[in-house]
C-alpha cells in the first residue's frame, strides 16, 4: 500500500469505519512508513481530545423527582392563572348584564308603566295645545264631554271635548274663572267682574250656548270651593249668612234662606234635598221653598272649626271631614244618617283637603293619603303621597297623583295601599277624574290624556 492511499484510509481506520483487512493493511504500513505513523499519532490525539471536549457529566439521581416537582407546580401556577382569568371574565359579564338591565329598566320605567304581570294601564289617546287652570286643573265629566277651564290670550275660557276622542266641540270665552260645576246637559260658571263681584253663568252642554246669567253681589268670605252646588233641580249658592237657590232653566231666584253660621258647604243628596254645613251644624233644606227638613249640631262649642269642611253625600249616609284646633286631634271624619242625622261614627284624622267616596271606602287627602272603611269609619292604611292631588278610585283600586312635582299616576290597593302600577307622566299635574275604567287628566304641559285604567287581567 502506498503513502497517498494510506492517508486517504487513515482516518477511516481511527473511526473503526473499516473492514478488518482494510484495517491490518493500514497499520502495516503505518509500521514500515515512519512519515504515516506520525500521521496516525496525530489523528490519534487529535481524535482523544475530541473524545474529551465532548464528553457528558452524569446527571444526578434525583433529576427526574426534580423535574416532576417543577412541572407539578407549574402545572398550579397556570391552573390558578386560568382561574383568575375566567373569574374576571365572568364579573365583567355580570356587570356588563347588570348595567344593561338598568338600562333597560330605566327605559321602560320612562317609556310606560311598571306593573306587575297581572295588570295593564295604556293611554287611550291625548291631545296637545290645552292651556289648564291651576284650580281644578283637571277636566269635569258632564255626559260624553269633558269640560274644563283654559287660559287664553283674550281671558279664560270653557272648552267641552269629546270623552272618546278628545277632539274638542265648542269654546267659550267667559272671563276669569273662579269655579265650574257640570251634568249631563249643562254647565255652569263662576267668573269675577273687576268690581269684585261674581257672575254665574249657565251654558247648555250640548253646544255651550249661555242660557242665562245671574251677578252676586256678596262673594263667599270662604271662597267658591264649596260654596256653589248644581243639582237637578236649581243651582245653590252661599253668601254672606244666606243660602240661594237660582232655578236652573230662567236663573231667577227662587227662594233665599238665612244662615246664621260661618262660610258653608253645600251638597245636594240623592233625595234631591239641599245639604248645607259649615262643621259646626248640618242642615237639611227643601229645594222648593227652603225650608228646614232637620238639622243637627255636630258639637258646638266643643270644637273649634279653623276653615269650611269637606262634605259628600252617598246613598243613604253623609261623610263629612273638618279640620279641628284640638291638642288630640288636627281633623275629624264623620258619618251620619242622610233621613235623621244620626251620627254613625267618628274617627280623627290629619288636616283634611279634600274628601271622597269610593264604593265602601272613605279618602281623605291630606298631607298624604288617608282612607277609612265606610261602614265603620275604621282607619285601614294610610299612604305618605308627596305633592297628593284629588283621588278617585272604585272596588279594587285607588287612583291619584302624586310624587315629585306630580308626574305620577298611581293605582294603589283598595285593601292594603299597597302600589299596583306606576304611570310615569311627562309633565306635572293637578289631579284626575275616574269614570268607569277611565281616568281623565291634564299635564301642565298642555297635554290632555285620557289613560284606560290597569284591572286584573
């Protein structure tokens, strides 16, 4: 073998990559070629020190516990880490939801009103560009219209709508109202002259023609809120210690009666006669020539009267409320006989401002809202009603508005007082008129509404 093809197999032979005779050749003429053998001690040398570079420390014999313990633990650490995660996915979730369902509900707590499922409550329509009186502020029912004060440019006026639609029928510019009162066929109208004195006016409902007018000389010391009374018959009227009676076809006066007490209520009963009292003494008067019927003390000299008193005829059984000045009591409410006077019973009560009977149910409104069985004059629940306007109500339910500035429309529990629905309003309102399942009201805003009552569904 010669030197270039021993060189070529020289590193194949340290390798081992050789075959035995390959081999045997190599190394007999690496004895024989000195310049080969120092060749061989080279890579020799060269191939140790490789061997040595590359050689692998022993891994100690806990190794595999310690990388199972740092898997393990890692394992929790991204475990807890997924956890974390998820947990804040679903708190944002949540009140993501949470905001959204505010959201919602304060929609539709704007938008119409909150009941529960049993109920329903929808405006059967409204009618813009009505300009309302402060006092009532809300419409009066007199057949199929609404009658109702209005102001206007050239002075107040009467304007009659139709109840189904709202579209109104006629207007009638009359001067300053003091007080409206209205049937089935017509309307009549309290307005002050720049003198002081008043005007009453009688309009036939059907078309708001006046029919005839009468000026009284003596206004009431306690104002028109009680002191003018329509029946079928004639058209009552208090003044100065003297009731009147105008017939209610020609106006003239039919007969005047002396009253020697304060500022009185009037009333007429179902019987036809003229309910006259001033919270101190109830009378009752014949319509034909006022004449007494019978008359009752209500405990004079007992109590102290501080204004006129609030009185409502039903049935068979007058109610009436006063506000007392005694240091047990603010108020009082009374129920007597309508035939003898026979007082039923008493009960006290707060401050009264208005008074109404609902089926078996007396209302007081007062600071809030007081009510009281009309059997036995038991206080049943009371209702703290901010801003309360008149009430009205039937079997089942109270309507009234109330809460901040008046923009609710509210159904309360006859039984409990307990809040049935909520009507949100747009604007403020002075109070409402119930007839069957329809409540009547007045925004000040403007808006005329007539609003079909939530029942049992």
């Amino acid at each position: 073998m010669k030197c270039e093809e021993a060189r070529v197999h020289l590193e194949s032979a340290l390798l081992g990559l050789l075959s035995e005779a390959e081999t045997q050749a190599v190394e007999a003429h690496r004895r024989q070629c000195p310049a080969c053998a120092q060749e061989a001690l080279k890579g020799r040398q060269i191939a140790t020190l490789a061997r040595e570079a590359l050689a692998v420390a022993a891994a100690p014999p806990d190794i595999p516990d310690r990388i199972r313990k740092r898997l393990a633990a890692e394992r929790v650490r991204v475990r807890r880490q997924y956890a974390r995660s998820r947990l804040f996915l679903w708190a944002f979730r949540v009140a993501a939801l949470a905001l959204a369902a505010v959201l919602i509900y304060t929609s539709l707590r704007i938008l119409r009103p909150t009941r529960s499922a049993p109920y329903s409550v929808r405006v059967a329509w409204r009618r813009s560009g009505f300009l309302p009186l402060p006092s009532p502020g809300y419409p009066v029912v007199a057949g199929s219209y609404l009658i109702m004060g209005e102001r206007a440019t050239e002075g107040d006026r009467v304007t009659a709508v139709c109840k189904t639609t709202g579209k109104p029928i006629w207007s009638v510019n009359v001067g300053p109202i003091r007080a409206i009162r209205a049937d089935d066929e017509r309307v009549v109208v309290c307005t002050q002259l720049a003198s002081g004195c008043l005007h009453v006016r009688l309009l036939r409902r059907a078309d708001g023609k006046e029919l005839w007018r009468a000026e009284i000389d003596q206004p009431p010391a306690g104002g028109i809120r009680s002191a003018l009374s329509l029946g079928r018959t004639g058209l009552a009227w208090a003044v100065e210690h003297q009731i009147r009676l105008h017939d209610v076809e020609s106006g003239t006066l039919r007969w005047a009666s002396p009253w020697p007490g304060r500022q009185p209520a009037l009333a007429w009963m179902s019987s036809g006669e003229l309910l006259v009292t001033d919270g101190f003494r109830l009378e009752v008067l014949d319509p034909e020539h006022g004449h007494s019927r019978w008359c009752q003390n209500l405990g004079e000299g007992k109590v102290n009267v501080v204004q006129p008193p609030f009185v409502e005829c039903a049935g068979t059984r007058i109610y009436l409320v006063r506000a007392v000045a005694r240091p047990d009591a603010e108020g009082e409410l009374l129920c007597l006989e309508a035939d003898t006077g026979a007082l039923r019973w008493r009960t006290p009560c707060t401050v009264p401002l208005g008074l109404s009977v609902c089926f078996s149910f007396v209302l007081v409104r007062a600071k809030g809202l007081e009510v009281f069985h009309a059997d036995s004059g038991t206080p049943l629940w009371s209702a703290s009603l901010l801003g309360c306007a008149p009430a009205s109500g039937d079997a089942q339910q109270i309507y009234v508005v109330g809460g901040r500035g008046k923009r609710e429309l509210l159904a309360l529990d006859a039984s409990t007082g307990r809040a049935v629905w909520t009507y949100h309003l747009a604007s403020s309102c002075s109070g409402l008129v119930v007839e069957k399942e329809t409540g009547y009201l007045c925004g000040h805003d403007g808006r005329l509404y007539a609003v079909v009552l939530g029942r049992r569904g």
